[in-house]
C-alpha cells in the first residue's frame, strides 16, 4: 500500500481511537477506512488490467504459532478470502501454516488487515471477563470466531460496496482476478480439500462478534503485534 494511503488510513483511525470522539463518530471514521483500503483494492485491479506487470499473481507463507493458532488461522484465512485472496493451511512447528495466493496489492492489504487485527483481538480477549464456571479456552476460541465472523462480515461489504459503486467492468475485472488466483492455487496444490466446521462450545461468541464490529480495519497497530504470533516468508 502507498504510503499516501497508509497515511490517511492510519489519520481516520487516530481519530477513531480519540477517547473524545463518540461511538457513532469512531463507527464513521472506522467505515471510512475499511472503504478506502477497499477502494485502493479495486484501483489496483483496474490498473493491473492496463498494466499486468504492476500487479502479478504471487503467494507468501505465513506461519501461525500457538497459543489459539487454529484460531488466529481462521481469521487469517478469512481476512485473505474477503479481500479476494485463497489460503491453505497445513500443520507447522508450534502451529500451523497458511500459504496464501492472491496478487500482490490483495495480499499486502490482507497483511496490513491482519497484523493490526491480531493486535487488536490480543487486548479484546484480555479485557474479556470469562464467565464464572466456564472454560476459559473453550470461551477465548468462541470469542475469537465471533470476531472473526464479524470482522469478515465487515470486510466483504466494504469490498462489495465499492465493487457495486465501480460498476460492471469493475466487476468483471475482479472475478476474472479471482479465477486467476484460484488457478494459482490449483496449480500449486492439485489436492486440496475443504476443511470440515469446528464445533465450539464457549460462550463468548456474542462478545467476540460485538469486538469485530468495533475493531479497526487499518493498520494503526502495525508493528506492535508479538514477533512469535505471526510471520510472514515470501
């Protein structure tokens, strides 16, 4: 992402993190961004189109390490599939490993999302009270899928509301990128098979979901997250 972006992602999400600044304020400046790293997604593609060389196909591997790297995973993977990336995840050392497909502006915005979200679901899940008598893992995997569900909620409708806004050439564009990436993943991984749903039995899927709505969509964050939560290898 440009640094001009960057910029004025991280500015609108300064003001949404004012204690000053009123719930429905922080909710405005917060859409803002999440529609300006979409909108910044689609004028990639568009120009990619003209220009192929400025925007190729490419992977990265990510590896994910406990504690909750399932968990931590599945945001990751639902972040990359909102923003029209694919994953695959396979067992690493400690953790498990995401090897992501998608073109390269898609997979730096999906990097940027990431990074601060984790951070961000890091303090939502110390803040959280576990209700007495439940298990405190069994209520932290809960919440961390109610926040995942609703950030990547959030996410796929910023991107099809600039989508819908760009019109049907857009449109087009988009879906012919992603038969390209799932090409991409094909190619690479002949075999691939559909994970099976988890079954969760804590009771923090409510209070995870109500701090994906709040959470930032921008990488304010960025940076701060533990070296031992996440890494990235190209």
């Amino acid at each position: 992402m440009s640094d001009t972006m960057l910029s004025k992602v991280r500015k609108l999400l300064a003001k949404a993190e004012d204690p000053a600044c009123t719930a429905a304020e922080a909710a405005a400046f917060t859409a803002k961004a999440a529609e300006l790293i979409a909108r910044y997604g689609v004028d990639r593609a568009l120009l990619a189109a003209r220009e192929p060389a400025t925007d190729p196909v490419g992977d990265r591997i990510v590896d994910v390490v406990a504690p909750y790297a399932l968990d931590k995973a599945g945001l990751l993977a639902t972040v990359a599939d909102a923003l029209r990336c694919r994953s695959v995840r396979r067992r690493g050392d400690g953790g498990f490993v995401l090897h992501l497909f998608g073109f390269t502006s898609d997979l730096e915005r999906v990097e940027l999302l990431f990074t601060s979200l984790l951070v961000q679901a890091a303090h939502g899940l110390a803040a959280a009270q576990v209700p007495p008598g439940e298990h405190p893992a069994a209520f932290r995997r809960s919440w961390l899928a109610g926040f995942t569900g609703a950030v990547g909620g959030r996410l796929r409708e910023a991107e099809s509301a600039v989508t819908r806004e760009s019109g049907s050439s857009t449109a087009l564009v988009l879906a012919d990128r992603s038969v390209r990436v799932d090409r991409r993943l094909s190619e690479t991984y002949p075999r691939v098979r559909t994970a099976g749903a988890r079954r969760l039995i804590g009771g923090g899927l409510a209070q995870g979901a109500a701090a994906g709505h709040r959470a930032n969509l921008g990488g304010t964050h960025l940076g701060s997250a533990s070296p031992d939560a996440v890494t990235s290898r190209r």
